[in-house]
C-alpha cells in the first residue's frame, strides 16, 4: 500500500494457493450492487477536503459526480474504488468509453 494512500475499504478472503498449498489474502471488491455514494461518504473514504475533491475533478484527477436528479448527486462505488485503488496514476482520461474521442 502506498504510504499516503487513501483509506478506502475493501473487502479480502482468504483462498487457496493451489501452487504452494497456503492460503493467501487476495483483496476482493463486490461490484454486484455498484449503488451511489453522497459527496459524505465521499469524503470520509478519501480523506479529502470538499475544496481539493473539487479541485481534482476540476483537473481531472478524481472522478466526476453523476447526477442523479435535479438536487443530487452522488459517485458510483465501483469509480470511487477505481480511484482509492490507484489515486496517484488515475486520471478521467482512461475512464472514458471505448467510442469517446
């Protein structure tokens, strides 16, 4: 882990290692519900400051909001993992669709 990494939970489990018979802790993330998550919850996960959330998205080195309806927003969890994976090297331009020019 990074030492200044973020702290954004993930789950791990514990599997077999067929090649050498121990069992090693993988880290496993649940996409099977990718629900929304509030600017709150947000901040909590990343440690950020809402001034330096807003900053990177303005710069492009967090992801944007999605919104939601005409008073709310919020991020997909499956992005925000994305980002707390990797928030040095992240950046908006890879999470673009394939078709996006």
């Amino acid at each position: 882990m990074h030492l200044f990494a973020p702290f954004c939970p993930v789950q791990t489990a514990s599997i077999l290692d067929d090649n050498r018979g121990t069992i090693a802790r993988e880290r496993i993330v649940l996409m099977a519900t990718d629900s929304f998550i509030r600017l709150a919850e947000v901040l909590k996960r990343t440690s950020l400051s809402r001034a330096t959330l807003y900053r990177k998205i303005q710069d492009g080195s967090f992801p944007a909001q999605t919104k939601l309806s005409t008073r709310r927003c919020g991020w997909k969890e499956s992005v925000l993992q994305n980002w707390c994976d990797n928030p040095i090297n992240w950046s908006a331009d890879i999470m673009l669709p394939p078709d996006h020019t």
